[in-house]
C-alpha cells in the first residue's frame, strides 16, 4: 500500500493578507479605545478645574463677606441694617433660604464682586465667656459667613466662622 500525502495547506497564497488585516483591525480597536480614555480623560480634568474654581469664588466672595462685617458699623449690625446680615433664626444651609432679587426688600443675601456669586453672614450668638472680661465695654459676637458660586451646572457652598467684638 501506498501511502499519499496530501497537504492541508498547500495553497499559501493570501494568508498574508489576511494577517496584516487582523493585526490592522486590532490596532484601529486598540487606537479608538485610547481615544475613547482620552476623551473621558479630559471631561475628568474639565469638571475638576470648575469645580476648584467654583470653591474658589465661593471662598473669595465668603471673604468679600468677612469684609463687609468688618468695614460695618457697630449701630447698623446690632439693627441688622445690612440686606446680607440675617438672625441666626435664618437657615442659610438650605438654598431656598438664598434670596438676592432686590425685590421686596427682602433680601437675604448680597451679590459679589464676581458674576453668579453671593454671600450672606449670619449671627449665631454672643460669644461664650466674652462677658466675663469686666474691663471689655462691648461683647464678643460669633458668625458664620456664607459663600455661593453658581457659575453655570455646577456649583459651590462654603461655610466660614468668624467673630467680631461691638
């Protein structure tokens, strides 16, 4: 018996080709995935540069707001005479709390310097122990000042102690 040897593969023309359109099909799949993380890469970057900034102005315009107590007058704070000073029966916390129209008179907080920022303060109490120093003729007051950054679909809220003596 005789034995014939016959070749699976005896045709290899072509298989080369084929080849080089497999490895060129995995790297375009390999190419549009690193674009793809790219992409989300940088949105990530974008949202983290307004977010710092947005907590930024936030902070800025908090300190526009330590500024103005500061700058104002011991009479028109015991009055609450300013827009942006409110009792402490005033929850600033809650963003339905924030009213800045300059409608009604009502308002209970102030525009910033910046655009799409505002701050209020509010005064909390008397300070414990300020009325123990006898030589003192005016009482430690607490506050908390408010900022607020609402620039666009983001937004930021900061929350600063301070504490004055009138």
């Amino acid at each position: 018996m005789k034995k014939i040897n016959i070749p699976l593969i005896s045709n290899e023309s072509g298989s080369a080709i084929i080849i080089a359109v497999l490895v060129l099909a995995a790297l375009t799949i390999l190419g549009l995935s690193a674009t793809n993380t790219s992409t989300i890469e940088v949105l990530l970057a974008n949202n983290d540069m307004f977010y710092k900034e947005n907590v930024y102005k936030a902070e800025g315009v908090a300190m526009e707001g330590g500024q103005a107590l500061e700058d104002a007058l011991p009479v028109d704070l015991l009055a609450f005479t300013p827009e942006w000073l409110n009792q402490n029966t005033t929850n600033m916390l809650s963003l339905s709390s924030w009213d800045y129209d300059n409608a009604n008179n009502d308002d209970t907080a102030e525009g910033g310097i910046l655009p799409n920022t505002r701050y209020a303060v509010v005064f909390n109490k008397i300070a414990l122990g300020s009325s123990l120093d006898l030589s003192a003729s005016t009482l430690l007051r607490e506050f908390s000042i408010y900022g607020y950054s609402r620039p666009g679909n983001s937004s930021a809220f900061i929350e600063i102690g301070y504490k004055r003596r009138y």
